[in-house]
C-alpha cells in the first residue's frame, strides 16, 4: 500500500470512531432524561391510581375521569382501590361509592313490598259443542223411512217440530193390543166384576207405556185412542231445540232400532276447548273466569269459567286442555272458531291463587257457573256447593300477597337471580349484592321466595353497573358463585 492510500483509510477510521462515540454520548443522555421524567411523574401516577375510570365490558380500560369507552362507546365507571382493599375483604359483594358517582351512574332504589300483582295466562283454542246439549234422533223401532221432513244440515229446529215420518209394521201390534184394552172396558163399564176392570186398566196402562217406549208422544197416544184404529207410521218429533249438525239418513232407507238419523245441538250454551302450557298449570283452577277473542269479532271480548282442567298432560305438545263454559245466547260462536285466551291470577303465597270476585263464595264442583254465598246443593246436578278456599284459591288481602320486586331490579344469568340491596347507616352509599330465589314474574314484578326482606332498598336502574365494578376488581358478582370472585378481564375483542 502506498503512502496516500494509508492516510486516507487513517482518517475514515478517525471519522467513524467520533461518530460513535458522539451516538454513544447522545443515548446516555436521553435514557437519564426519562428516568427523570418518571421519577417527576410517579406521585401523580400513585395519587390517580386510587380512583379511575373503566368500561364494565372493557376492564382494560383506564382513565383518570368519566367519559365514553373509546371501544364500545358505553358509559365509563368509577373505581376506586382503595375501597377495594379496605372493603373487598371484609364484605367481598358490596361496593361503596361517592355521591358523584350515584349521580353519574344513574342509580335508582325502590322499596321490596308486598303487593297484590297478577299473572296473565294466555292459551289458545277453539269453540266446540257443548256435549251434554247434544241430541241424537234415532228409530226407536225397525222400519222404512217415507219422509225427512228436514233434509239438510244447519236447520234450526224448535222442541216438538216433526222431523221424521216411519213406515213401521210392528206398531200395529202394540196399537191393536191398546185397542182392545179400550174396548174391553167399555164392555165391563157396567158389570160387577171388578176384578176384571182393573184388568183391562192395567192392559191399557201397560199397552200406553209400550207405545211411549216406541217414540209415541202422549199426544200421539190420545189420538190412537180417540180415533180406533192403529197406524203403521210413526211420526218422529224433535226431543228439543237447536241446530242439526248431522243427519245419517235419506229418505227410503230402511232402519233398525237404535239407527241414527239426526244429530241436534244446543248451541245457546258452547264449550271453549283451550291448551294451557305445562309451565302455566299452577295458576290455573276450575272456576276461574277466562277471557277471549275471536277472528270473526276483533276485539270483542267474550268470558267464560273454567269447568274442567284435563287430569292427563298430552305428552306431545306438553300441554293440557281446558274447558269453558260460555253463554251463546245470540249463537254468534260457532264451533270450531279459533279463539286467543287470557286467564288473570292473582298471585298469593305458597303457590295459590286469588280471585276477589270468589272470596268467601260457594261453587258448583260441576257446574262452575253457579255461584252461591252459602253452602247448598246446584240447582243442576243436585251436588254439594264447595267453598272456593278448598279449590285453591286464597283470600284476596294484603295478608295474603307475595313479597315482589320490580323486574327491572334482578339480574338474572340463568343458573342465578342477583339482586342489588342498599345498606342502610353507611357513611356513603353502599350496595351488596344479594342472591334470590325467584317465584313467578307477574307483568312487571317477580315474586321473591326468599332472600329479601319487606321495607330493603333495590336498585331498580344501574345495577348492572354496579355489577360491572365489582367484575373489574374481581370480586363476586352475578357472574360468580356466593364467595367465589369474578375472573378479571371483561369482556374481550381481538386486536385490541
């Protein structure tokens, strides 16, 4: 190498050393420069580490005041660890907070109480026949039908209108035994043996009761009677009124006793058949009154009283029929219409049922139309009235109501219901949280079976809040078990 080319690389290599020695310079600098900084800034740090503001669906979330979550745009919440490591061990579920921070977090309590609350029941169903308004017209005797006077379905029919007339052989012989019964009186009118006219008396007693067993009207009778002479047809009447739903018969065919011709219904009285959910049953009991609608009138309510609750559950739709009775005077239900139903319980303790309208009162155990003040018999089936209390009603008195909570109080995950109790005589506004054990809801309350007591302080608003700090600290919550503390962490999206 010549003399040139040595100092040349002499001095790059004089260049390259100043240059990282002044990097070298540089970096110590800047280094000391932030541990002093950090050190400056440590007691502001530890003095705003005592109180912050976090997200209950992002924990990782941490500002020195309130605001919106910068993740999920949800209202920020105070923390304080403080209190967290002078109350938390202590009383693990309860969160005591500034009156600011009440404010700020929208919290509203209500008082627990008893009240009278109602449970609405809905089922579906249709209009059917009232079964025991249900007439058959058969041939009381072999024979060939002449004449159907009603020759089509859907006829309205009054009590006593003929219906039928029957070609039949056989009455003669009943007819003509009468006859001659007649006739043998009027020979012993005047005789002395009186043996022999209660005889014939008694022929003509028992020829009548034959006839009438035949289908002859009394009327029928006297007519047989006043003319001489026997018939061979029989003119069949209707056993009462109503609509014929079913007819079996056509003219010329030839029946045997017992052989359907019409089918009658009364349909001034009509079932309601409804199927209650399995769920529902306990707030369902025979007298109750029910509700309903119908397609073919839009909003005119119709009532009726629960006659009947099925004793076997029908093991593919889980539900259970339930039968009404309702007055059809005007014969405006028709059956088979589709029908939407409401019953209203009230709720009382111990999983019974209150009814004002049958506090105190008698019900027929068949017919639960009937309804007396004092015992006795139905004026329809004869059968002893039963108090209502004996079919599961209890008295409608605040005595009686169910300790309730507005719904909006609990947090409910499914395997628990959480609600959230102010402690009274605290310093600051305290809550703890408190597990219950749930009744029915009734509209806008739940009934409280245990847990609670009558006159305790619920948050109705912004316990969920509540819930979310005691997540952030990890202690109980809704989401854990009594004692055991809620995993930290929240609620997490990727990428963040």
């Amino acid at each position: 190498m010549n003399r040139s080319g040595l100092a040349i690389g002499l001095v790059v290599l004089v260049s390259v050393s100043f240059v990282l020695g002044r990097l070298s310079s540089m970096s110590h600098g800047t280094h000391q420069v932030t541990e002093m900084d950090e050190h400056a800034g440590h007691g502001a740090a530890a003095a705003a580490a005592d109180e912050f503001w976090s997200c209950s669906m992002h924990p990782q979330i941490k500002l020195s005041g309130p605001g919106k979550c910068p993740i999920c745009g949800m209202d920020l919440i105070p923390v304080k660890t403080g209190d967290r490591a002078a109350d938390g061990e202590k009383h693990p579920r309860r969160l005591a907070m500034s009156q600011a921070a009440v404010a700020i977090a929208e919290i509203e309590t209500a008082p627990v109480k008893r009240m009278l609350v109602t449970r609405a029941v809905r089922m579906v169903g249709k209009v059917d026949y009232d079964e025991t308004r249900l007439r058959n017209i058969a041939a009381w005797v072999p024979g060939r039908i002449d004449r159907l006077f009603v020759d089509y379905t859907g006829v309205q029919v009054k009590k006593g209108d003929h219906l039928v007339s029957l070609y039949s052989p056989e009455l003669v012989t009943v007819q003509e035994e009468l006859l001659q019964a007649k006739r043998a009186t009027a020979e012993l009118k005047g005789s002395g043996l009186s043996v022999l006219r209660e005889s014939t008396r008694a022929t003509i007693d028992s020829a009548r009761e034959k006839l009438r067993l035949l289908g002859l009207t009394q009327q029928q009778v006297r007519g047989i009677e006043q003319r001489g002479s026997a018939t061979d047809h029989l003119t069949i009447y209707a056993p009462a009124s109503g609509t014929v739903v079913h007819k079996s018969a056509v003219e010329g065919l030839y029946v045997d006793t017992g052989t359907p011709i019409y089918k009658i219904a009364d349909l001034s009285k009509v079932w309601v058949q409804l199927d209650a959910y399995e769920s529902d049953m306990s707030w369902i009991r025979f007298g109750q009154d029910v509700e309903f609608t119908t397609e073919a009138y839009p909003g005119e309510p119709f009532h009726g009283r629960i006659a009947f609750i099925d004793p076997i559950l029908n093991p593919k739709t889980r539900t259970v029929k339930i039968r009404v009775n309702v007055d059809n005077p005007d014969g405006r239900l028709k059956p088979e219409m589709f029908v939407r139903a409401v019953v209203r319980a009230g709720v009382a303790q111990g999983g019974r049922v209150m009814d004002p309208t049958l506090e105190g009162k008698w019900i027929g155990p068949m017919h639960p139309e009937v309804v007396r003040d004092e015992a006795g018999s139905c004026p329809i089936c004869g059968m002893a009235l039963v108090k209502a209390e004996d079919l599961g009603y209890a008295p409608a008195d605040e005595q009686h109501a169910p300790i309730v909570v507005p719904y909006e109080s609990l947090l409910i995950t499914g395997e628990r219901a959480v609600v959230y109790v102010r402690v009274p005589g605290e310093d600051r506004p305290t809550f703890e949280g408190r597990v219950v054990v749930l009744g029915p809801r009734a509209g806008e309350h739940y009934v409280i079976r245990s847990g609670l007591e009558v006159g305790e302080q619920v948050v109705v608003k912004g316990s969920f809040k509540i819930d979310s700090s005691l997540q952030i600290q990890a202690r109980p919550s809704m989401m854990s078990a009594d004692g055991a503390p809620a995993a930290a962490g929240g609620h997490q999206h990727a990428g963040h």
